[in-house]
C-alpha cells in the first residue's frame, strides 16, 4: 500500500487550484507558494515511483467515475509504468522552471507574477492530465487545455516577435487539435458494435476492431495533431518563432514537456487501438522520423542563435523517439520512452543554461557574442560540459541507453532506417560541440562578462544534471518499472508487423501471416481480443 | 557470487579497486580543486594512479594463484540494461589480457603524472588539467575491464571524451578547439561502428557478455556474414580510435593538447586500444578471416602512409604523431595477422619509447620558449639538454629497433609472424620491413636535426645557464596567447632542471632498453606466458614461426635498421645540403607526403563543405519556405490567410458562412452519436 494514496484528480489539479490561490495573496507570496505546490508536486512523484515495484506493470491510483454517461465519457485516470516517468518528468521540470522563474531578484521578476504563475499552474495540470488520462475524450480535452496557458504564457510574458509566434503557434496546434477532436469522435462513434454503447475508455477501444480503412484517416489525423505538437519534420513551422519568442522557464516546458505528450500519445492511443493502420503506415512514420533527425541534426549546426540550435536538436531527437516507437519492437518502443525522459531532462537543462550564457553575453543569444568564459566560470563550464555530451548521447550517458535501445530495435527489422539513423549520431557530436566551444572557449567577446553562474540558476539546473548523472549510471530504475506496460501497448502492432513482414524468423503463435490483407476477412487478431461485426 | 576470502582479496576486488582510484582522484580534484594548495592536485591524481598500479600488480598476483583455466574473472554490480532479449551488466572481466593492459597502462599513466607535476605546474588549469587526465585513466580502464561490449562502447567513448578535453585544454587557441571538434567526430563513427558491431553480435550470438559470445561463436561456421560485417564494424571502431586510415586525420592535429596529453592518451594508451580491441574479439576475428585480412592490409597501408609522411614532416610532435600512427599499423597487422601475443608485445614498448619521446619533445619545445614546434628551428641542443638527449637518443633507438633496444624485439616479432602466414601477408610483411627502413630514418632525422648541428639562439642561450623566455605564443599560428588567463602557464620547464620530469623519463628510458627482453626468441616468452589463457582457444597459437625464421628476420630488421640510421647520418650531419636538394628534384613527391598525402583537403571537400552547403541551404530554402513564404508571409501564408479570415469573420458575411460550417460540423458529430446509440 502506498503511504501516501491522494486521488489522481486530487493530485493533478492542485497546480491549478494552487495558481488560483495565488491570485489572492501578494505577489511574493504568490510566488513562494507556486514553488512549494511545485516543490509537494514532485515529491509526492517519488512516492510513486518508490511505491511501483521493479518489473511491476497496471494501473495504480485509479480514479474511474461516469463523467458524461449519454456519451460514454469517463472521467478515468491512471498512472502505469508508461506514463509513470513522464509524470515525474513533468513533475521535476515544472519544479526547475518555477525555481528559476520565482527566485530571480525583484528587479528582474516577471510582471504581473501572480497570472504568470496561475497559468503555469494551469499548464501543470493540462500536462498531468493528459499524462495520466485512461478515457480518450479527457486525455483530448487535456491536450486542448494545454494550448490555453500555454497562448497567454508566450503572448504576454515572451519577447521579440511574440505576437506573430503565438498566432503561428496557435494556427499550427488548432489545425492539430480539431482533427484530433475529428478522429477522436469518429473513433468512438465507428468502434461501437452493433447494439452496444459508446466508449471512449481506452482499454475499452484497444478491444474494439475498426477495419483498416476507418483506422488510416483516424491514424493520419492522430498523427498530424501529435507530430505538430512534438514537432517533427515538416511539421515544425512554429517552432521558430515561438521558440524565440518564448519566456525561458517557459520554453523549458514547451521542449521538454509538451513535445512528450505529442509522442506519447502514440505510445498511449494510436498503437493499441489503430493498429492495423500503425503497420500499414509504418512505412511512412519511419520516413518522417528519419528526415526529422537528418533535417534537425543538419539546421542544428547551422544555427546561431542558441535557442533554435536547441531547438532543431528537439527535433532530431523526436525523430529518434518515433523512430523508437514505429520500429514496432520492444527495445525500440523502451528506448523511446526513455528518450523520452532523457530528452526532457537535457533540453529543460540546455534552456537554463542559455539563459545563464546570456547573462554572460550581454543579454544577447547569439553564439557569435558568447565565448571566453570557462576559466572564470568553472562551475558553469562544467555543468554545460555534461548536459551537451548526454544531449549528444555520448555512451554512459542516458540518452545513449535510450538511443542505443532505438536503434537496436530499429535494426531488428528495419535497418536501412537505423544505419540512416546513425549517421546522425555524428552530426549531433558536431551541433552540441559547436555549441559547447563557442558559448565556452575561445577568446571572449567585447560584451562577455565572465563570472560564475548565479545561485537560481544553479538551484534550477543542479538537480537536472545529478538526475542526468543518476541515470547514467543506473537507467535501469526507469526501465525496469516501464518495460511490460510499454512493451504491452506496441504488442498487438508489433505481432501484425511481423506476421506480415518476418513469418519465419519469429512466428508469433495465432496470427496467420497475411491474413489481414485477405479481402472480405476481419482482421486477424491476438487470440484474446473478441471479434466483432465490422463497421462499413 | 564470492564469498569473501579470509586472508588475501580475490583478484576482480583488486580489479574494482584499479577502476574506482582514479575516478575517486577525478571526483575529489574537480569538486575540492580551490581548497587544494599548491600542487596538491597533480600528487593527489598521481597518487590515485600509483595505488591503481598497485591494486593491478595485486590483481595480477591473485590471478597467477589460480589454475590457467580458472583466470577468466567476472564480477558484475548491478544490472545495466535489462529489457527483453538484451541483458547488459555493469560487470567487469578480468583475464590476464586485461591485467596486462591494466598494468600497461596505469604504469605508463603514472609516470606521466609525474612528469606533468612540473610541466603544467605554472598553468593556471593545473587542477582541471588533472581531473581530467585522471578521468582519462578511469575511461580507458573501463575500456580495458569491461565484461561485455556495451560497458566497452562506455568506456570507448569515454576516452574519446577525455581525449577531447585535454586536446582542447589551451580553449583560447582556435587551433586547439578545431582539433578537439574533429578529434570528437571522428571517434563518434568509431563509436557507431562499434554500437552496429554491437547490434549484429546480440543478433547472431544472443549474448554481449564477451564470455558468453565467445562461447557462442565456436557454433558459428567460418565466413559467417554476420560475423564478417561485425567484425569489419569492430575494425571502424578500431581504426577510428587508432589513427588508421582512412581515419587518422585527427590524430596528427590532437598534438594541440599540452605535450604529456600526447605522451598518454595520444601515443602510449588510448590510441592502441584498437589493437587491444581486436585482440579481445579475437575469437570473432578468427571466424571471419576475410575481415581480419583487411585490418592487416589497412594497417600495413597505414604504416607505410605514415611513415612517408613522417619522413617530411617538420613539426617536431606531428613527426611524433605520425610515428605513432604507423607504429599501431605494424600492432594492427600483428594482431590480424594472429599474432596476439607479439601485437601486445609491441604495444607494450612502444608505449615506453614513445611516451618517452614526447616527454623529450615537451623538454625541447619548453627550451624553445613554448613558441615553435618546427625542426628548422631546432639544433645543438645536444650540450645544453644532456639528459633529455640521452633519452631522446634511446626512444628514438627503440623507435628505430636498432639491436636489442626493446621495440627491435617487439617490431620483428610482428614482421616475422606476418611472413609465417604466407601468401597475401608476405606482400604485407615486405611492406613492413620498407617501412622499417624508412622509420630508422627518420627516427633518427629528428635527433640529428634537435640535437646536432649548429646551435640555434636559445641552445647557446640554455647552454649559458639561461632558459628562453618570450611570453607563450601559439607555435601553429604565431597569434600571442591570452596570459590574462594563464593557458598555457606563464613559465615552462625542461628535464635538466625538473626533478619530476626527470624522474618520469628515466624509467622509461630504461625499459625503452631493456623492456625487450622478456620475449627473445628462443630464450624467454614473458609475454606469452603472461596472456595465457586469454587465447588458449586460439587455432593458431600453435601455429608460430620456427625459432630459426625468427632469428632470421632480427637480423635482417637490425640491419635495416642500423643502414636507415646511417642514412640519416650521412644526409643530416655528413651532406647537410643533400636534403634540400633531394627535396627540389622531388618536388611534387615532397608536397605529396608533406601535405599527409591530401586526404585532408579531399575529406574537407568530401564531407565538411557539402554539410555545411545542406545547412545553409536548409536554413535559408527550405526553412523560408516553411517557415516564412508557405506558414507566414507571402500571398498563400498560412497565417496570412487565417488572419484574414478572422477579420473576414469579424466585419463581414464570412461569420454567418462560419457560424454554418461549425453546425454542420456539429450537426454530423451528433448524427453519429446518435447513430451509435
């Protein structure tokens, strides 16, 4: 039994309800409170993670109740060894973001605190809830919500051309969100069987067959609202703007939050429940991975402003988790997962890093005014030094287990896409380095100020860097605790996978090789699913 | 797994011990280095060293106490990755090919601790230099204990990172932190080859613990295909790391770092872990002869590529550098020529003379001032610098394998391995001893032009009882270094007058001599019966050249060697114009070696030019229309066009056309929902 057993819907709204609070105390309490709901946030995570036993696997902390019972929406949360890491993910990232953003000195705080931290309260709990949703109505209205906190968070509190960013950014993830919506109904509403009622609880939809042609359209619009919010090559127009134009403590969200509910949303709704199309689409999903992480990697170097040098690494690494997930195998869906986690951890580190460098550089972010000053910032140097080799997922670091898990699974049955793949891995050692020497060495700027990185920064990054650490050496904790729920969602796609394309090398037992491309038959499932009649 | 032992620590706790000390000094020099006074961080990470050296003299002890089939240890601490099919400890094996690297290594490291004590002590990184260079000897330890190929891929990168690190230690130079990018790059191919190698062994033998693959592979038919491309993956990794061709251009432009970073990692130790990794999966190689034929075919075009490059070379540490180069070149045919035991033989002296070669370098290049690495301008140091001479005399004699210095053992061992394998490896072997030719020569082209000849300023100035000093200037570009921070250090310092450098030469000096006397053929096998069992199962441990075929290639590699120095002798010092005019008559030869064949300029054109064309026009085409023309300006801009409709909406019809189209929308959703019902 856990120690502590506070309801999900309890846990996930206390962000929120905490901003709201907020708005009714002085701004410097405000302020201390948002860091202590953070602060509770976060810890209550790691009871959950001591209290979810190695190798264990289901969902704990349930919350199941009717919601809107005409349409068959629940209001059902759940956290399992998927989602387990990015709740905590979100959990410590939220807690580096708010020390930075609530600590700086008075005379460079936000204006007007109290809305700034209500907002980020409210992005807390769209992201928890979204992370933890077990019905595909609230995990859709979650993912909308995050788009709102997320618009007043860029478009009042960023700078340079914020106005131009949000709308962009706005357009991009509405267009996304709508199809979603689309697919979400047509889901619920194709997948019901005659006579029986409608359902959007997850578990519910795994079991319920759509034959392959409703699943294509349902999977395209899935992918477009998932892949703008990630975002992956092509999709990736807003990224730009909004990644200059976004308040640091925000855009540490933004990367290494929000763009994990996008690929996590495959993991969670796309593959257990559209299989059929997840293969027949694999193909093209593994095309876009690959060109996200070629494209990604190649802009990466070409950048000098350091934000977007970050950024189009994002996108390359995003690359690399779909190329995880639609590889169709267990290592390959692991390591996505646990880029997942790695991902968020250095990308959330380099953004507080840049904000530190400009202090240095005379408020500027351009690669070309930083340089010089490792010698009087050792602690800095330092810090920078280990999150650049785990972004470049130098072996020992965790992004190198979860990169290494990738491509061994991308290998198993597609290993033109892995070889492409790696050659990446050595254009991500020329970005990240290049970024290290001219933020660090060489000889500094006229505006460069070298002095040690001040004590916010530090409080906000240390504790990324020890985790960054921490997992290198034992990444087992995550991956012992997310194999079977990760490896039970991809299983179903993974058995149709290699029914068709690898019979003889591993025979899955049931599934007849071909059969579902035999005109005029359901699709031929694993022996526990019930058939049902098909919809036309 | 053991219970613990009453008296004496079973060998893998010494091993544990040999790994964790200089991670200990790394951790404590980089996090106490401003409460360290003094030079307390060089003893503190020299310290760590010695005690490494000393667990790993225990471990040995611990090992010969068991029976030769029992000397194959594992000792695993936790579980790594554990997901599905793959199974990876953090464990480490410990067999006398590890011990013997462990040893190798740690001595070496130590001694160059020593030496940097006083070569770095007025550097203003000296703490940082340490943590470092410690850190450097906790990875390539990892590198050599691993038990299994993921934990070997960590510590492979590992070095490579350190490497980096202490390449670009002068960050301000630009030259220094473009040799450090490349030197980063170029080890990450190797380590994607290794992490495909990686792949395709789990692949076919189930396993990456290397006990358990080792196993698996006698199932394995000669020739397999996956074995073959494994191997030839291993060889990428290998190549990378050891400066073989086609990927050797780093490491002439790592001689950036401070000199005893040459000494260590880019000449005694991380450089010859390609050689260690092919003996390791030797039981892989063996299976896949095709592959190990390329690995002997690039290693002989490499030693004699470098070796002609060295041959022209005026930068006294790049001729260094490429020696190297083409020494691994004759330890990589060694050891894909099946001659495990000669290949780490000559690893073995090749790291005492080299190492002590450098640390003459460093001596002469402080002599200079620290502005100039040139030979030409060098000469008649020989009275000022007695001792660094007598030592630079010997490396350079072992270089050139003159009679019963230690690396005449160790080269023609190889060459006469090579010529016992026949048919191809004849070619090879005759390509060996041509190189060794040219190797005496230029060996001895450095010591002739350091040395002798008409003293230049700073000689007769040292010789006066005073050291050159101009204020540190970058030797590649002439540009004077930032001494506000002190990289490198405001003072330098030479042997004659450092107790710690001297202190560090003189053992190597002396096992330089001697170091070849534990493998004279037909009187001792030192390193053979060291390596017992590592490759017991090995097909060809039996099959050796007679005692009679290996004396005869000594003789022969004693004399080309002595008539390479004599050459030498007769250009430099006899005909002192003949160089230059040989060098006019073969002018276009002469550019082609000294300009490293061009393979720099061809990978430029190759690889960096077209990557840096993608980015830009990325940047500029494709992101443009992305991000500006199609998403944001332009006529047909996304956002343009929805901007527009807001307004439209706002003041016009439109609203009512959208107000129709949302209930539409909303009209079919419900259709649906009531459909279902």
């Amino acid at each position: 039994m856990p120690v502590l057993d506070i309801p999900l819907s309890i846990f996930i709204v206390i962000p929120f309800a905490v901003g709201l609070v907020g708005l009714l105390l002085p701004a410097k309490a405000a302020r201390w409170l948002a860091l202590v709901a953070a602060a509770a946030t976060f810890a209550y995570v790691i009871f959950m993670i001591a209290d979810f036993a190695p190798g264990g696997s289901g969902l704990r902390y349930v919350t199941d109740e009717p919601w809107i019972p005409a349409l068959g929406i629940r209001f059902s949360l759940g956290v399992d060894g998927l989602s387990l890491f990015l709740v905590a993910l979100t959990a410590l990232l939220w807690l580096a973001a708010t020390v930075v953003a609530a600590l700086r000195p008075a005379d460079r705080a936000f204006e007007r605190p109290r809305l700034f931290f209500l907002h980020l309260g409210l992005a807390e709990t769209a992201v928890l809830g979204a992370f933890v949703a077990q019905d595909l109505a609230l995990f859709v209205v979650f993912f909308d919500l995050m788009l709102i906190p997320f618009y007043f968070l860029i478009g009042q509190w960023g700078t340079r051309e914020r106005v131009a960013a949000t709308t962009t950014f706005v357009i991009y993830t509405l267009v996304g969100s709508l199809l979603m919506l689309a697919a979400a109904v047509a889901l619920g509403v194709l997948s019901t069987p005659e006579g029986g009622r409608i359902s959007f609880a997850l578990p519910e939809l795994a079991q319920r067959t759509l034959s392959e042609g409703a699943q294509i359209p349902i999977f395209l619009a899935f992918a477009a609202a998932f892949l703008v919010k990630a975002p992956l090559f092509p999709f990736h127009g807003w990224l730009p703007a909004a990644y200059r134009a976004a308040p640091l403590p925000v855009l540490v969200l933004l990367s290494a939050v929000l763009s994990k509910v996008g690929v996590y949303g495959f993991l969670r709704v796309v593959l257990p429940i559209l299989p059929d199309a997840a293969v027949a689409l694999q193909e093209l999903m593994l095309v876009i991975a690959v060109f996200s992480i070629l494209y990604g990697s190649i802009l990466a170097f070409s950048q000098d402003d350091a934000r977007l040098v970050v950024g189009y690494s994002s996108i390359a690494q995003l690359g690399f988790i779909v190329l995880g997930i639609f590889a169709l195998d267990d290592k390959g869906a692991q390591g996505a997962v646990f880029q997942m986690v790695t991902h968020g951890l250095v990308a959330a580190a380099l953004f507080l890093i840049i904000g530190a460098l400009a202090g240095r550089a005379g408020g500027s972010e351009s690669l070309a005014r930083m340089g010089g000053i490792a010698m009087r910032a050792p602690v800095l140097a330092a810090v920078f030094l280990i999150v650049s080799l785990a972004t470049l997922a130098m072996p020992g670091s965790p992004n190198f287990v979860g990169e290494l898990l990738i491509l061994f699974g991308a290998f198993e049955d597609k290993i033109v896409y892995g070889l492409v793949a790696s050659v990446a891995v050595g254009l991500a050692a020329v970005y990240m380095i290049r970024f290290f020497q001219q933020a660090m060495h060489h000889r500094a700027g006229p505006e460069v100020a070298s002095r040690e990185i001040g004590r916010v920064d530090l409080a906000g990054i240390v504790p990324l860097v020890v985790v960054i650490l921490g997992l290198g050496v034992y990444p087992q904790l995550v991956l012992a605790r997310t194999d079977r729920d990760t490896t039970a969602r991809i299983g179903e796609a993974r058995e149709l996978a290699g029914g068709t394309s690898d019979a003889q090398a591993s025979p899955p037992g049931g599934v007849t090789p071909g059969g579902a491309t035999v005109p005029g038959e359901p699709p031929v499932r694993s022996p526990s699913r019930p058939g049902g009649e098909q919809l036309p | 797994m053991m219970p613990p032992p009453p008296l004496t620590p079973p060998p893998v706790w010494w091993a544990w011990a040999v790994l964790l000390l200089p991670l200990i000094g790394t951790v404590v020099i980089a996090l106490a280095w401003k409460l360290l006074p003094g030079r307390l961080a060089g003893y503190l990470g020299s310290l760590t060293v010695g005690l490494s050296f000393l667990a790993g003299i225990f471990a040995y002890v611990g090992l010969e106490d068991l029976p030769p089939e029992g000397r194959e240890l594992v000792s695993s601490a936790f579980t790594y990755i554990g997901t599905g099919d793959l199974n990876v400890d953090l464990s480490i094996l410990v067999d006398p090919l590890s011990v013997f690297m462990v040893l190798v290594v740690t001595g070496v490291s130590f001694l160059i601790h020593v030496y940097s004590i006083a070569y770095l002590g007025s550097d203003r990184g000296y703490a940082r230099f340490f943590s470092y260079l410690n850190f450097f000897v906790f990875s390539m330890l990892l590198l050599v204990l691993a038990g299994n190929v993921v934990l070997l891929i960590v510590g492979w990168a590992f070095v490579g990172a350190a490497s980096y690190l202490l390449i670009s230690f002068w960050y301000r130079r630009d030259t220094a932190t473009t040799a450090g990018i490349k030197a980063f790059v170029i080890n990450v191919i190797g380590d994607v080859g290794l992490v495909v190698a990686a792949f395709l062994i789990l692949d076919r033998l189930g396993t990456l613990d290397y006990l358990g693959a080792f196993e698996a592979v006698r199932q394995v038919p000669e020739g397999d295909g996956t074995i073959v491309a494994a191997c030839l993956l291993l060889l990428v990794g290998a190549f990378a790391k050891s400066g073989q061709l086609p990927l050797h251009t780093w490491l002439p432009d790592a001689m950036e770092g401070p000199t005893p970073v040459s000494a260590l990692i880019h000449a005694a130790t991380m450089v010859t872990a390609g050689v260690y990794l092919i003996a390791r999966f030797h039981p892989l190689f063996e299976r896949a002869p095709a592959a190990a034929a390329v690995g002997a075919i690039i290693g002989t075009l490499t030693l004699l590529f470098a070796a002609t490059v060295a041959l022209v070379s005026t930068d006294l540490k790049r001729i260094i550098a490429y020696s190297t180069i083409s020494q691994i070149g004759y330890m990589i045919l060694g050891v894909c020529a099946f001659a495990y035991s000669a290949g780490m033989f000559h690893l073995m002296t090749h790291a005492f003379f080299k190492a002590l070669l450098f640390m003459g370098a460093g001596s002469v290049v402080s002599a200079l001032g620290m502005t100039n690495e040139s030979i030409d301008r060098m000469g008649g140091f020989r009275r000022a610098m007695p001792f660094t001479f007598a030592t630079f005399t010997i490396g350079a004699g072992a270089l050139a394998s003159l009679p019963l210095l230690s690396g005449f053992f160790s080269k023609d061992e190889i060459i006469a391995y090579t010529f016992h394998r026949g048919g191809l490896y004849t070619v090879l072997g005759i390509c060996a001893y041509v190189a060794a030719l040219l190797t005496a020569f230029y060996a001895f082209r450095m010591v002739f032009r350091v040395f002798f000849g008409e003293p230049v300023p700073e000689a007769e100035q040292l010789a006066g009882g005073e050291l050159a000093h101009v204020g540190p200037r970058n030797p590649l570009t002439g540009e004077e270094e930032d001494t506000d921070v002190g990289f490198p250090g405001p003072e330098h310092h030479i042997a004659e007058r450092s107790f710690p450098m001297k202190a560090a030469m003189a053992p190597l000096a002396l096992l330089a001599v001697v170091g070849g006397v534990v493998a004279i053929p037909g009187l001792t096998a030192g390193v053979e019966t060291f390596l017992e069992p590592t490759f017991a199962g090995s097909a060809y441990l039996v099959d050796r050249p007679p005692e009679g075929e290996q004396i005869t290639g000594l003789v022969i590699g004693g004399v080309l060697a002595l008539i390479g120095v004599a050459a030498a002798y007769f250009v430099y010092l006899r005909r002192p114009g003949l160089a230059g005019s040989a060098q006019r008559r073969l002018a276009g030869v002469h550019a082609f070696f000294f300009n490293a064949w061009y393979l720099n300029q061809l990978y430029d054109r190759l690889f960096v030019r077209p990557s840096r064309a993608a980015g830009r026009f990325g940047r500029t085409t494709v992101e443009r229309f992305f991000v500006q023309d199609a998403i944001m300006g332009g006529p047909s801009g996304v956002v343009r066009a929805g901007t527009a409709l807001a307004r439209a909406i706002q003041t016009g019809y439109l609203r009512a056309y959208a107000l129709l189209l949302l209930l539409g929308v909303c009209a079919l959703a419900l259709y649906f929902l009531i459909a279902s019902g």
